[in-house]
C-alpha cells in the first residue's frame, strides 16, 4: 500500500460507463460517493469503444448529451469527454493514466460496483490500477458476490476506514461506500421503451426529455 502522506490539490470521484442511458442507478450511488467522500468534484465518463460490451443504442454524442443533461442540476458533478474524444478502445488502466497526467496534483477516485470488482483479474492490466488511483467500491445490501481469490489477495492491505484518508495518500488504497438498493439496469430502461411499459421515473427528467425528443431505444 502506498505510504500515507498528505496530498495536495483535488480530491476527483470518476465514474465512467457507455451511458445508455444515464439512469439513476448510475447516478444517485456516485451522488451518495461524492456526498460520504467529501470528495471536491465527480465527473462521469461515457467510454468510447468499450472492449467487454456491444456497441451501444445511442451514439457516443447523444450519451454525452444525456450525460450534460442529467449533470447540470448538480453542483461538482461533471460530463467528461476524454474518453470519447480517445480513438482507441476504453481500457480503464489508459484512461486513470492519462487522467493523472492530466491532473498530476490531485487525487484520483475510480468508482466501482462490487459486482464488477469481484471480477476485476479479467480486466486489462488490472493490477495497475491502483497506480493511478484509488477505489471506492460501490457496495449493495442486496449483493453479496464472490470475489475471485486473487482480487481479495490483492486488495487484502489496502483498505481505508475513513474517507479522510482518501486525502492522505496520492493512490494505491480503497475504501468501500454503502449504497442503498437501486435495481435500475440501462437494459431495463431501453426494454421498457421498446415495450411502450413506463420507464421515465428510471432517468432524470432531463434525459427522458432528450430520449423522447431524440426517438432514442424504439
């Protein structure tokens, strides 16, 4: 674990995902994160080409444009671009690289389902992770998944109690965030439009907007 000194600078919360759409799901556990952290900003990434998944519904303009809409009512919290604006696939090891450089005097916060860290050794480069930032995981009252052994190995002297900690070292540490349940899937919300079901509740009002205007998921 990296030695805790004291940092300068911000302390950034990055939440990155294709977006599509932004719902709730996405968006009120990072609000809670930015809120326990006390973190100075969060800023939500939509990735380009994500390597593990199809492409998605939306394109990438329209997922940034719900990510604009869905980000103006809150103080702190950002749409990021950079890695739309990357013409290669969305590896996040590259993109906590390059946000250091472009940072190099805060502190990065990577925000991460426990659902998806469990399975973290099938990431690309994933042991490198934790040079660039720090993770805050994402935990759920109604998950409990099983962490593959050489995640919980490697994560086994890293954790931090208390969010005043994040401040105390440059990387390297994670810390866990209780969340309460929102059992909102992007696939749901573009299931329940094509089946004409209700869905506006699941998304900002702002992006339900856009969707509609936009004929987005029929």
């Amino acid at each position: 674990m990296t030695e805790l000194t004291p940092t300068c600078g911000r302390l950034r919360l990055i939440l990155g995902g294709t977006f599509d759409p932004l719902h709730w799901g996405h968006l009120r556990p990072a609000l809670n994160a930015l809120s326990w952290l006390q973190a100075d900003e969060l800023r939500l990434l939509p990735s380009a080409q994500p390597p593990h998944r199809d492409y998605p519904g939306a394109t990438a303009e329209q997922r940034l444009k719900m990510t604009e809409l869905a980000t103006a009512e809150f103080p702190h919290v950002y749409a990021d671009d950079w890695e739309l604006r990357q013409n290669r696939p969305s590896y996040t090891v590259q993109t906590l690289e390059e946000l250091k450089q472009r940072w190099p005097q805060d502190t990065l916060v990577f925000l991460l389902g426990e659902d998806a860290i469990a399975k973290l050794n099938g990431w690309y480069q994933w042991q490198d992770l934790l040079n660039h930032a720090h993770f805050a995981i994402l935990s759920r009252p109604d998950q409990a998944p099983t962490w593959q052994p050489e995640v919980t190995d490697f994560f086994a002297n890293r954790w931090l109690t208390s969010p005043r900690e994040l401040r105390r070292s440059a990387h390297g540490c994670a810390i866990r965030v209780a969340n309460e349940t929102y059992p909102i899937a992007a696939t749901t919300v573009r299931h329940r439009i094509q089946q004409q079901l209700p869905w506006e509740s699941l998304v900002p009002p702002a992006v339900a907007a856009f969707i509609q205007t936009e004929g987005l998921y029929r």
